[in-house]
C-alpha cells in the first residue's frame, strides 16, 4: 500500500535511523542498487553537501533488483528463484538496507 512520500527531512530521518540499528540474529535485509540509493540520497539531499543542493532531483521510481540477478530460465517443474550476480561489492553494486528501511522505501 502505498502513502504520501514524506517529506525530504523525514525520509533522511526514518531511514537514518533504521541505518544505525544493529545486525541482529535472523534480521531480514534487502539488497537495493548502489544506482537507486544514490539517486535516493541525492533527491532528499542525504549527505548534506551543498553542490548536491544546486538542483532538484525528483525521487527514484520504485526498487529494481533486476541489474543485481541473473536471469534465470524458467524449469518445466517451476519457476527457480533469482539468483545474485557473482562479484557484485557491497557499496559498489548494492547497499544491504533492514526491512523496515526497505518497507519506507516501498510505501513511498
């Protein structure tokens, strides 16, 4: 379901928040697009840095993993679940976010 986009203070707020909760045990986290987190952090100005104020840039579409997957043919006996790409960097390719951050981003 989606809600109104919050406005860029509390999206930097709620998602830097999630950002300093520890790894626990069994905690669920989603891998997103170096490519989409930068457009993310540039449209709410995540970093503070002023050339980064100089335009606007409207917020990404929603979350395609698609560039991190292999495709993955289809088998008679079902469809096999993606698989990760070999030799993707985290903070290069992806960036792992929580659940919590991952369902902001998807209701925005």
């Amino acid at each position: 379901m989606s809600v109104s986009r919050p406005s860029a203070e509390e999206q930097k707020r709620l998602i830097h928040d999630e950002s300093l909760k520890p790894l626990q045990v069994n905690d669920v986290f989603h891998l997103i697009p170096m490519s989409w987190w930068q457009h993310w952090c540039r449209s709410v100005n995540y970093e503070d840095k002023a050339d980064d104020c100089v335009d606007e840039v409207d917020p990404p579409d929603s979350i395609d993993n698609h560039s991190l997957l292999t495709e993955v043919p289809l088998l008679s006996a079902g469809i096999r679940p993606p698989e990760l790409k070999g030799g993707l960097v985290e903070m290069v390719d992806y960036r792992l976010i929580n659940d919590q951050a991952f369902s902001y981003f998807d209701s925005w």
